[in-house]
C-alpha cells in the first residue's frame, strides 16, 4: 500500500450523509437506490452499495444534509465498484460531474463548515 500514490484533488471526510442514486434503465425508467455516504469531498463520495455498478455508468444523485432543507441534485458518474471481502457489499466511488448552479453555493458552503468542524 505504502507505494500507491494519492490520486485525489480534495480533502475527503468521513460523513453519512442520505442520499438517492437514481439510474437511468433500458427501457427509460429510473432506478433508486437509497444509500448514504462513507466519505464526501467536492469532487466525489464513496458509499457501500449491495449491488455492483458497471465503471461510467451516469446517474443522477440527490443528497439530503440534514442541514439543508431541499436535496442537492447532482449528476455524476461511477467511477469504481469493488466487492467488499467478506461482505455481499460494493465499496462504489461516484465522481461529481455537475452540481446544479442553484445547489452549488449551498453544497460547497456544507462541505467547508463540515470539514472545518472536524478538524
């Protein structure tokens, strides 16, 4: 492990927040999942799905911090999805593609105050 080089942009912390993945499917309906998040920075989240997600798959992404009255929509993109040893679980890591302009502000204020109150 000791040679694998930190490829992230942004500080990461470790903070469920809810969240729905909804999944466009073949035949134009949408999948919801309901998770929450591992770990969150401004760029992309980690959750732990029971189900594997095909690499680049699109999504659309809601998430509902407790602090924040309406959900933050974002649309993103799987980036990984690996079995959890031991587990019929998937550590999925979803890249932030575009935060809607109106959450935006809202969302990247969230994520500082959250930061700088755990350190």
């Amino acid at each position: 492990m000791d040679n694998m080089k930190e490829r992230r942009q942004y500080i990461r912390t470790e903070l469920p927040i809810p969240a729905i993945i909804r999944i466009k499917q073949q035949n134009n309906t949408m999948e919801e999942i309901n998770t929450q998040s591992k770990n969150i920075s401004a760029q992309g989240m980690m959750v732990e799905l029971d189900k594997k997600l095909a690499e680049e798959t699109d999504i659309e992404l809601n998430l509902m911090p407790k602090s924040s009255s309406n959900p933050i929509h974002i649309i993103a993109r799987i980036t990984r999805s690996t079995k959890i040893e031991g587990k019929s679980l998937y550590t999925t890591g979803i890249s932030f593609v575009k935060i809607e302009e109106d959450n935006k502000n809202s969302f990247l204020k969230f994520l500082c105050d959250t930061i700088y109150k755990l350190s």
